[in-house]
C-alpha cells in the first residue's frame, strides 16, 4: 500500500467509525503508555473505537502524523474530528469536556 | 536520543519568546519530559492548536530526538496577568 492508498484508508477509518484511535499497539495489548492512558480513557467512558496499529506500518506511522501535523501518537478522531494525543484527551477527560463532546456527537455508551 | 532542559528551553522560546517554561526530566533520561508552559500566543487558541505552536517550535525533534513530552499549556491572558 502506498502512501496515497494509506491517506484514503486514514479517511475512509475516520469516516465510517465514530472514534478512531492511531495507537502503537492495540487496545488489548498497548505497546506505549500514552496508548494505553487513552484507550483506559475509552473504555471508562464505555463507547465503542477503532483501535489502528500503527507499528507494523511505517508509512501508516508517517502518514498519519502528516495528516494531522501532529508529530506523535496516540491520535485520537470522533466523528472525523481529530481531538489530540493523550495530554489533549487526558485533560478533556478530567474536565469532562470529552464526555460533552461524545454526547453532543450522539455516540452511544454501550459498554459499561 | 535526548534532549537537555537548555535545549528545548532555547527552541521554545525561539518560537514562543515569552513563554514562562517548566521542564520536568520525568525518568532522568533527558527523553520523557513534562512540560507547562505558560504563554500569551496561547491565548484564543485550541488546545491543539496551543500544542502545535510548541511542537513546531521544536522544528521536527518531537516523536524523534525528543521520545515523550506531556504538554500542559495554558494562555496568559489580559485577566490572568492582573
């Protein structure tokens, strides 16, 4: 897959899956801290993501730090909408602004 | 790789010269910073936007020489100064 084909998937992802979240590892078995402080973020809020293994992509790695200008991971995207890295969601979480912005999208808690 | 506390000082306040910066060295390495950085610019910004403004002041070492920094940024604003 080249770069280009990988810019369409990152869009398609974002697109068609609520929250999305480009990580190193998966949500199973994260393999960096900051991952795993959102991911631990996400299933505290019970919804539903994507989680996306950047590791064993490297153009993947590259290509979604271009798309964000974001120079490192997690990344996380609701509805389409990059919200940040793990700082960015850590602190939306602890003001609750990131729970008012799952709501306001209408996504559903489902796991809890 | 590593970064010391002057270097990222002197990058950031390259970009973002009034920035008031503490660095915390958060395993000794001189590769896994906390930082809160206070900082006019920031005013009127998203937050991800107060995050870019830092990330592009340290010119690309972010995700490479730099391995981790935890940003904490917050706008000093007309009211916040009094």
């Amino acid at each position: 897959m080249n770069t280009t084909a990988i810019v369409e998937q990152i869009k398609k992802d974002i697109r068609d899956n609520d929250i999305v979240l480009y990580m190193k590892g998966t949500a199973t078995l994260p393999q960096c801290g900051f991952s795993a402080v959102v991911v631990q973020i996400l299933n505290r809020l019970g919804v539903q993501f994507k989680g996306v293994d950047v590791l064993p992509n490297p153009l993947l790695r590259q290509a979604i730090k271009d798309f964000t200008q974001w120079p490192t991971l997690p990344q996380l995207y609701v509805k389409g909408e990059f919200v940040g890295g793990a700082d960015i969601v850590r602190e939306m979480y602890e003001n609750g602004e990131l729970k008012e912005l799952i709501d306001a999208k209408g996504i559903k808690v489902t796991l809890k | 790789m590593a970064m010391t506390v002057e270097e990222i000082t002197k990058l950031i306040k390259l970009s973002i010269p009034d920035a008031i910066i503490k660095l915390v060295d958060q395993r000794g390495d001189q590769d896994h910073y906390q930082a809160t950085i206070h900082s006019n610019l920031f005013a009127g910004k998203s937050k991800i936007q107060q995050h870019q403004l830092v990330y592009q002041a340290l010119k690309g070492y972010m995700g490479g020489r730099l391995h981790a920094l935890s940003l904490t940024t917050i706008a000093i604003t007309e009211t916040s100064k009094k």
